[in-house]
C-alpha cells in the first residue's frame, strides 16, 4: 500500500510550484473558444491570446492554454467544435493528448500557469461531452492530464482519462474542480503542494473506477471535496497524507478496493502554519459504503472529526484508529482516563450501552471513559446489524448525547427502534473523533 503513496508524493512535491495571486474580475474576461479536437500546436508571435488561431485557422485545447498562461488577466475557454470533427464518435468529443513520448520524464498534456483561468466544457453546444485523453502508455509512465499551478482557476464539466494524474493542482488557492469526470487514470485528482495554498475544492464530480485513488490531497491545506461520487477506485477513495484542514462532506464513497476515506497528517514533507488549533479536517454527511478496507482509518493524525456520516457494509471498521496495543488494524480497546498519544489521541470510545424501545421513545444510555467527559460529544446511530466485529457500524445517524461530570450520559430518541442494533461514537472538543462502540440490541420493556 505505501508504494503508491511514496511514488505520488515524489511526483507531486518535485514539480515546480507557482505562488497564486488575485484574480481579476469576471467582467475583464477574455473568451477563447476551442473549435477543434485536433492537438496541433501552429500559432507564433508571443503565443498570447492576441496571436490565436495560427496558420491552420483553428484553435486547439493545447493553444489555448498555452495562450492563457502567456497572457495577463482572466481568460474563459470555452467550447464550440462541430459534430464533423473527426474527434467526435457521436457521443463525445475526444481530444488525444500523449504528454511525453519519453519514459519516466514528467510531463502533463495540459498546463495551466496564469491566475484566473475557466476551462468550462459544458459551454459546448448540443451538450457532448468534451474528454481530454492520454496514450497508451500515459497511466503508467509519469504523464499527466491537466496541471494547475496558479490561483483562481475553475475547471467545469471536463472527462480526463488515461492518465498517472488525471487532474493536478499543486501550489495555488482558491482553485475549482467542478463537474468533472476522472475515470480510467492511475490518480483521479490530486491537490498538492509544497507552499500553502487554501481554498482549493474538488466538488459535484465523478472520480471512478482509476487504478490508484480516486482524490488525493497531499502535503497542502485548506481543501474542501464536496458532493463529488468516488467509486471504484484500486486504493483509497479519499487520500490525506500531510494535509490539514480538510473538509470532506457529502460525498458517495463507494466500493473502492481499499479504505474509503484514510487521512494522514503527518508527512515530514511541509511545514503547517504555527497555530496548532487550525490542524485536522472533517468527514461529514458522507455515504461511505462497500470499500475493501476500513471505512475511515485515521492513521498518525488527530483533529479529524468523523460526523454523521452514512458508514456501513465496508470489509473493515467503519472507523479504525492506528496504533491501539491489542491490533493496530483492529479494534482499538479503551484504556483508564485516556490519555494518549496518536491518530485522533486514540479517544475513548462510550460502552456500556443499554437501549430500549416502549413504544413511546428509544431511551439510551451509556457511559464514556475522559477526563474531562463534559465536553464530548455523543453521537448514536442505528444499524440493521452490527459489524462482524461486534464494533459500529453507523448506518443511520439518530441523535446526540452530552455526558456528565462521571461520564454517563442519556439519549431519548424516537420510537420504532426496537429490533435495531445502536452504536456511538466520542468526539472531543479538539475535533477528535473515537471508534465505534461495541453494538447493543435495541430491547423493550419486561412486562
């Protein structure tokens, strides 16, 4: 599994990096439309803009991103190639861009290096979808689709396959990914960088069926992954290693063939900004179902708060915390006052759960080990069945629980529970979040 971390982190932090600035205003936009599908670069002068089309009287995806690098201000690059372009099968438009012919050299078929850049497929009459594509050999040498490296650039409603890094940010801020489809690559998307960029977001896209991992958030801060279906993914649908400050909410994560979201803090590759109290990410309103490892494994890493998502049916816990004596990969048992060091401070998760349903209301209760158990948060759910291990999992989110001074707290939840199996889990006031607790059967009353 560290073989492809090691790799993608080399490629991601060797790349020359770009400082963003601020963008201009939408009103100064300049549109350049591509109107072919053709690669062909034959334009001279500055290779600005101002210097499109060349000879051959068309416009390519390459030429104008070349020409938006090289010219100051906003560009929009939009879309308008007709269905009798040989690039177009009937249902897309594919546009075949083989980076580097040469081996093991890093190379992208697209680059973008100038602020305030909008590469909008959707603006493409009749609706087609516009596909950039890599050669054959692009998923395995250290070719890459699209870069960005620089700030206030949206990329909307683009495919990019066959790729190692299908689309790669690394080093600006405020850049978005919306309505894209990364399928068939090594890395779906990958945001990186060595310089702190934020405000980064990958959202509403398809990230499916690559052969590494679906989204990638390496050695950077200050990205949000939001509504975006990451499927089918040969890894991890979410990577995190050396990033904080990263939202992941609203997703579908689904049957990737390791764990669904993994979040690493820790790289020794970036120096954070000094507040501490800015560290960590958020896992929220997410459906994380089916993946082949853990549903989450926080690994190395604290402050990664894990709330009311959807998580059930994945091969492993729903939420696994590295490092616990009795099975680093297991269960992490719960120790006296819990005070610990690793992946989310090792948090106590509550036990001693006993539910029960009259009818009226599903009353739980239940007590958690903390020094200071006041300031936890309680979260049940209820599950149509337990997870193999007895542990989780977190089918259906049904309420909160605030403990007391002793650590017991007590939850009055709906009626129409019994039957069901409740699990909870602690997070803590800096945002960490425990395991799941052992399952209780919801019971009734004995008459």
């Amino acid at each position: 599994m560290r073989q492809h971390v090691l790799s993608l982190t080399a490629a991601a932090v060797g790349l020359v990096l770009i400082a963003g600035g601020v963008p201009a205003s939408a009103q100064d936009e300049t549109t350049i439309t591509v109107d072919t599908t053709s690669v062909v670069v034959d334009f001279g002068g500055g290779r600005m803009v101002a210097d499109l089309p060349g000879p051959d009287g068309l416009t390519s995806l390459r030429e104008a991103a070349i020409a938006s690098t090289n010219t100051t201000g906003p560009e929009m690059i939009a879309f308008d190639i007709p269905t009798t372009d040989p690039g177009f099968d009937g249902e897309e438009f594919v546009i075949a861009i083989d980076p580097d012919p040469v081996p093991q050299r890093v190379s992208f078929g697209l680059e973008i290096g100038d602020d305030a850049t909008t590469i909008d497929a959707t603006t493409q009459p009749g609706g087609f979808p516009i596909v950039v594509e890599g050669g054959p050999q692009s998923t395995t040498d250290s070719d890459g689709g699209l870069r960005i490296a620089s700030s206030g650039n949206a990329v909307i409603g683009l495919g990019i396959r066959g790729y190692t890094n299908g689309l790669q940010v690394d080093g600006g801020s405020n850049n978005r990914i919306v309505d894209v489809t990364a399928t068939g690559n090594a890395n779906g998307v990958t945001v990186a960088g060595r310089e702190v960029g934020t405000g980064n977001e990958v959202s509403s896209s398809t990230v499916a069926d690559n052969n590494r991992i679906g989204v990638a958030i390496i050695n950077t801060v200050g990205v949000t992954v939001d509504g975006n279906t990451i499927t089918g993914n040969g890894t991890e649908g979410v990577f995190m290693f050396g990033a904080d400050e990263v939202t992941v909410t609203n997703n579908v994560i689904s049957g990737n063939d390791f764990h669904g979201i993994e979040f690493q803090s820790e790289s020794g590759l970036f120096v954070f900004p000094p507040d501490p109290a800015t560290r960590g990410g958020v896992a929220s309103g997410n459906t994380i179902t089916g993946n082949g490892g853990h549903g989450v494994r926080v690994d190395a890493a604290d402050r990664f708060t894990i709330t009311q998502n959807v998580t059930a049916g994945n091969a492993g816990l729903a939420i696994d915390l590295s490092g616990g004596r009795q099975d680093a990969f297991g269960v992490t048992r719960n120790d006296s006052k819990d005070r610990d060091v690793g992946a989310n401070q090792r948090l106590n998760f509550p036990e001693r759960l006993m539910a029960t349903d009259d009818g009226t209301a599903t009353v739980v209760e239940g007590r958690v080990d903390f020094p200071d158990p006041q300031s936890l948060t309680i979260e049940l759910f209820a599950n149509e069945a337990p997870d193999p291990s007895g542990f989780g999992e977190g089918e259906t989110f049904v309420g909160t629980a605030t403990p007391d001074a002793k650590g017991r707290f007590t939850a009055t939840l709906p009626a129409g529970l019994a039957g069901q199996w409740i699990t909870a889990t602690a997070t803590d006031s800096a945002g960490s979040t425990s395991e799941f607790s052992e399952a209780v059967l919801v019971g009734v009353p004995k008459k």
